[in-house]
C-alpha cells in the first residue's frame, strides 16, 4: 500500500476524526510497513544476533571478560547497523516518493508537508525502535547463556540502550532535514559526517579555544554548538562495567533529544515548504 492509499483509507476509517493527527498516523504507519518490507533491515538484524552469538565464542578467549566483551560487542553493533538503517533509509523516505513520482498524489489530497515529513520520521524512529528491542533482547539473551543464568549485567544495558535510541532518534531527524533539500547520495555523506563530528564535539570546543585565528575560533565554536553532541548517548563502555546513568541525566540527555529533533523537524518542513516538484 502507498502512501496515497494508506492516506485514503485513514480518511475513511476516521470519518469525521479526520484531523492532522490521524494523517500523521497514516503516513507513519505505511512508512513502517514500507521499512519493515525492505530485506536489508531483517538482514540486519540477522547479522546483529549472529554477531552477538559469536562474541559469545569471542568471550571465551578472553580470559573470564566474556561478559563485558558481549556487551560492549553487542552495543557496539546495535548502534553500528543502527546509524547504517536510520542513515541509508532515512535520506530515501522524501526521495522514493518523488522518485515514484507518488507525492504529487499524496500533496492532492489535504496533507500539510509537514504532516508528510513528522509521519515519514515516526515511521522510520517505529521501524528502529523495533530493531532496537530486538538487538537488545539478543544481547540479554547472550548474557543469560554465558552466566548460565540471571546476569546483573542485564539491567545495566537497557538504560544504554534508551540513549542509543535517542541517538538514532536524532541522527533520523538528521537525515530527513537533509533529504529535504538534497540527493540521497550527499544527504547520506552529510548524516555520516554529523554523526562523526557529534562524537567529537568536546574536541571541537577544545580546538576552538586553542586557536589563535578569530575566524577559525568562530567557526569551530558554531560548530559546537550547532551540531549535536552524540558524546552524551555513548554509554556503551560504562555498561559493560555494570555501571548505569543517573536518571537526571538521562532525564537531560532526553529532554536535549527531544527539543533537538523538534527544531530539525520545523527546519526540514521550513524547506520543504519552500521546494517546487513542477
């Protein structure tokens, strides 16, 4: 089912509900089924659990750090194969349709293009929450198998986890705003490119206060703060210690995502808003 007809049926199921909100549930639920469709994503998945199980063997030879192998391993992984998914599918969510030539249908009917934009994003965060859960559920289930039992790592990792999706949450945000403008090719190097800078940002603060040019100096501070910074969301090695973040700041590292992706989304649909399909 396109995105026209999954419009349409909504609009017949709602009835006289018919409002932004039930249009937004409409193009985000096609957008999972369209994800969940696409071989690469179970594929994915596949080679995350089997890359888990195999860290298991990888454990052995550790010498007794089988545990936190498997889960610095695992995280690792999850969030890999995550960025390769919110990335390479994100920059074609606005591309497929102009390509099938079908948003000209969808734009017919009376969907905003920001209506269009949020349903396409929260289909695709859906699609990844999804993929998420599974890695994490194959990364407990390692844990069990190697301790032949309840692990106390096992609770350690979910907080880890949440942050990991937060990341992808905004590196999605990342790639529709890009999309919005650009060819696949360039918004895909671009999302690349943040998401490797994000993981630096500390050093880019740094680097600004060490130069000498005041030019120089103001670019890198832009940067800084322009760009989001991922540092936060990597607990990956903490986790495999047994050790897990503050509620507060998971509380703050949450809220950031959240008003993050918020002004992302408004740019993207201030774009798009702006784009001529004639």
């Amino acid at each position: 089912m396109d995105t026209t007809a999954a419009i349409t049926q909504s609009n017949r199921e709602t009835g006289t509900r018919q409002g932004s909100f039930w249009r937004i549930t409409a193009i985000a639920r096609n957008a999972f089924r369209e994800a969940v469709r696409d071989r690469v994503l179970y594929n994915l998945v596949l080679f995350v659990l089997l890359l888990t199980g195999a860290s298991i063997f990888i454990g052995e030879l550790s010498g007794g750090q089988e545990r936190k192998v498997i889960v610095d391993l695992g995280l690792s992984a999850m969030l890999l194969f995550g960025v390769f998914i919110a990335i390479f599918v994100g920059v074609g969510l606005v591309y497929k349709e102009i390509e099938r030539r079908t948003i000209y249908a969808v734009f017919s009917k009376p969907v905003g293009r920001g209506e269009f934009l949020v349903g396409k994003y929260l289909g695709l965060c859906l699609t990844l929450l999804v993929n998420v859960l599974v890695m994490a559920v194959g990364v407990s289930l390692a844990l069990l198998y190697v301790s032949g039992g309840w692990d106390p790592l096992i609770p350690t990792i979910w907080p880890a986890v949440l942050l990991i999706y937060l990341e992808l949450m905004l590196l999605t945000a990342t790639a529709l705003l890009f999309s919005s403008f650009s060819s696949p090719a360039l918004s895909a190097l671009l999302t690349f490119l943040v998401f490797i800078i994000g993981h630096f940002s500390a050093d880019l603060n740094s680097l600004a206060s060490s130069l000498g040019s005041t030019s120089a100096r103001w670019l890198f501070t832009g940067l800084y703060y322009l760009l989001p910074n991922l540092a936060n969301y990597s607990f990956i090695t903490p986790a495999a210690h047994g050790r897990t973040p503050s509620l507060e700041f998971v509380f703050t590292t949450g809220l950031y995502a959240v008003v993050y992706i918020a002004v992302i989304l408004a740019a993207a649909t201030l774009v798009f808003n702006r784009r001529n399909f004639k």
